[in-house]
C-alpha cells in the first residue's frame, strides 16, 4: 500500500461500519464543542472586564474619608468629612499626578415634561472627564468658571438621556433636579457597567459648587465625598500614593503614630486583580471542557483497539502480499486522525452555535476567537495522533503467520 493510498483506505475502512464511526466521532464532537463553547464564555467574561477597566481609567488612586465615630462606635470608611476641596487644590500641585478631581454626589429625582428618572448626581470639577477618561458623544463639558459660579448647568449619561428624552436630542434642553431647572449642555459617551455592576451611564453631572450649595447642602462647607486622582504614569503610582499620604497628614494637623483620617486605594490594582480573575476562570473553563476531549480520546483508542482485533486476519493478508508494518501503522493512525479532525470540525461549529445560543438566551458577552478555534482543532488532531499511536503501533506488530491463523 503506498502513502498517497493510505487516506483512501483508512476512510474506506471508516465507512464499513459507519454507526460505530459516528458513535465513535460523537465523543470528540461535544469534546471540541465544549472546549470551543467554554472558551467563548471565557473570553467573554475576561473582555467585559477588559472594557470595564478602559472605561474606569488609568493610574487611577481614589482617596475618601476615614470611619467617623458617635457614642464609642466607630462607622464604616468614607462617613466621616474630612477630605475638603482645599486638600483637592493642595494635591493638584504635587508632581506625580496629573489630574485631581474631587467629588460631591447624592441621589435626586428628574423631570423633564411627562418623563421623570431617579439617578445619582455627582458635583464635580471639569478635571473629572480627564482623570476618568470620559469623552462627550455630544455638546461641551462645564468648565471652571461655571465651578465658581455654580451655575445650573449639567452632563448627562445615556441612561439618562434615553429615561427622560428618547429618541429627542437633549442638548439645550432643560431637566428639573430636586424642582431646581438645569440646561443640559452635554451628553456623556457611554461606559457600562463598572467592576462593582453599577451602570455608569446612569449618571449627571453639575459642577461641584452647584452640588454642595444649592442641591445637596453641606453641613462641613467644603467637604467632599472623595477624591480621584490620575498619576503621571504607573510607575509613579507608588511615590504619588507616598506624596498624597504625607501632605495629607501634615494639612490635617495628624501627629506621629495617629491613624490616617483618609483612605487611599489604587484603583489599578483592583483593576488588574480583576483581570487576572477572569484570565484564571478563562484557563480553568478550558481545562474542565478538555476533560471531554481526553474522555473522546480513550473511547477512539478503545474502537480502534477492537477494530485491530476485528481486522487482524486482513492485515495478516496485507502483510503477506507485501504491505510493510510502517503502511499497517500509517492506515491505522490515519483512521484514528480522521475520526478526531472530523469530530474536532463538526465540534467546532457545535460550539460556535452554541456560543451564540447562550449569549442570545444568557445575554452574556460571549467571544469565539480564532485562537480558541485553532487550539481546538489542534487538540483534536493530536488527540487522535496520541490516541491512536497505541492501537496502530499494535497492528504494525503483529506476525503475519499468526494474523493469518486468526479467526
């Protein structure tokens, strides 16, 4: 038998007896399949995190309140008013950071006309766009003049937009927060959902001083809820984080061995600790579907075991008309390669089907990428080179006298 008619034998040799071939391909099939399919959930996850983390911003650092305290109970972090504007101006001026922007919000009631929404609304300063990488689909950003006025002006998220206008266009248009008239100067890009699920385009901007006087009140005039800063790069997240820490101190008047009144997170590193979380349940939803592809496996070297001793009277012929053991191993390792590459594509459109049943049915991102394809297909053929090595290697070995004494 030569090389070139090896292929045709071995499908030959497959179609004889196509139920068991079928059977036998349909453990490589939902092996490939739900490597495909548990990948895509993977990469799904792992992208909905990529995109939450570009939409919070880079070399991010949130600095908030310390724990008050009342009667000898001492509340969570952030109850406290201890961060002011002042200390947002002060650190404006350290080196490591590019961008400080403090934050004042609380939730209100929206009307315009018939329509009305209940939303948070954040009073902060134009700087908060930059530091939080938040762009405009439309209109302009408040600037600091309108901050030392606290004018009446807002930004507002898609949510927002689509709640209270439709399909209309909101700009220049005016909302009532809390039975105060706004004009709507901008509409924000969209962002999502954040790490912690909130729906970030469910959102209105005014300028802080607007917030803290005329909306909300502010028993500590001055005060604000945090404070989100953007260093220079990520190198210096470190010494920004140590600048913040020391000038903060010294402004609030806390003596050596006093606890911090404040609290300050890298928000890039919860960022990060996130994306290695979704990367890790992307490896193991991988590693648990490919224990169908080593089960599909063992049932191919099993059939091809029994079809070695169903045949072992024919390749006693075949060798004594000439056939050599390494033309024996080929057809046989050929039958157990294409049994798995035949399974491995028919799994690989199982799963892309699959993917897109469970993301219309879960409404869940779910990515199929070429990486996961070729990866599947690549454990399929090896899979059928590995497994069908043995039962072929078998074959190759037998004495051609007794193959032929075989009943």
């Amino acid at each position: 038998m030569s090389w070139h008619a090896a292929p045709a034998e071995a499908w030959r040799a497959l179609g004889a007896n196509r139920l068991r071939t079928a059977l036998t391909m349909l453990g490589m099939i939902i092996g490939v399949g739900a490597v495909v399919l548990m990948l895509a959930v993977g990469e799904g996850a792992r992208g909905t995190v990529t995109q939450a983390i570009n939409a919070m911003g880079s070399d991010l650092l949130l600095v908030s309140p310390g724990a008050s305290s009342s009667g000898g109970f001492r509340f969570g972090a952030g109850t406290a008013s201890t961060l002011t504007l002042k200390d947002a101006e002060a650190m404006a001026q350290l080196s490591a950071l590019s961008a400080v922007a403090p934050v004042f919000y609380g939730g209100a009631q929206l009307v315009h006309g018939p329509r009305n929404w209940n939303t948070a609304v954040y009073g902060v300063t134009p700087d908060y766009l930059l530091v939080r990488s938040w762009n405009l689909e439309s209109g302009q950003p408040f600037t600091l003049t309108d901050v030392r006025r606290g004018t009446r002006v807002a930004l507002i998220g898609q949510q927002v937009a689509r709640s209270l206008f439709g399909d209309q266009d909101p700009l220049n248009r005016t909302i009532r927060i809390k039975s105060l008239p706004f004009r709507v100067v901008g509409v924000l890009e969209r962002k999502g959902q954040s790490l912690d699920g909130r729906d970030q385009d469910d959102i209105v901007m005014v300028p802080i001083n607007t917030a803290q006087t005329k909306l909300f009140g502010n028993p500590f005039p001055g005060a604000v809820r945090f404070i989100t800063i953007q260093a220079r790069s990520a190198e210096l997240m470190e010494d920004a984080e140590a600048d913040i820490e020391q000038l903060l101190r010294s402004r609030h008047r806390l003596a050596k061995g006093v606890e911090n009144d404040f609290t300050i997170r890298d928000l890039t590193a919860v960022a990060e600790t996130a994306a290695q979380s979704a990367r890790a349940m992307t490896v193991l939803l991988g590693a648990i579907a490919s224990v169908s592809l080593l089960v599909g496996g063992i049932g191919i070297m099993n059939i091809m075991l029994v079809s070695v001793t169903e045949r072992t009277r024919e390749i006693g012929i075949r060798m004594a008309i000439g056939a050599r053991r390494r033309d024996i191993l080929l057809q046989f390792l050929l039958e157990a390669l294409l049994l798995c590459v035949l399974g491995g594509l028919i799994g690989i459109l199982l799963g892309m089907g699959g993917s897109q049943l469970v993301s219309e049915l879960a409404e869940m991102a779910v990515i199929v990428t070429s990486e996961s394809i070729a990866l599947s297909f690549l454990f399929a053929a090896s899979t059928g080179v590995f497994f069908g090595f043995y039962p072929a290697r078998k074959a190759a070995l037998l004495k051609p006298v007794e193959a032929l004494r075989h009943e």
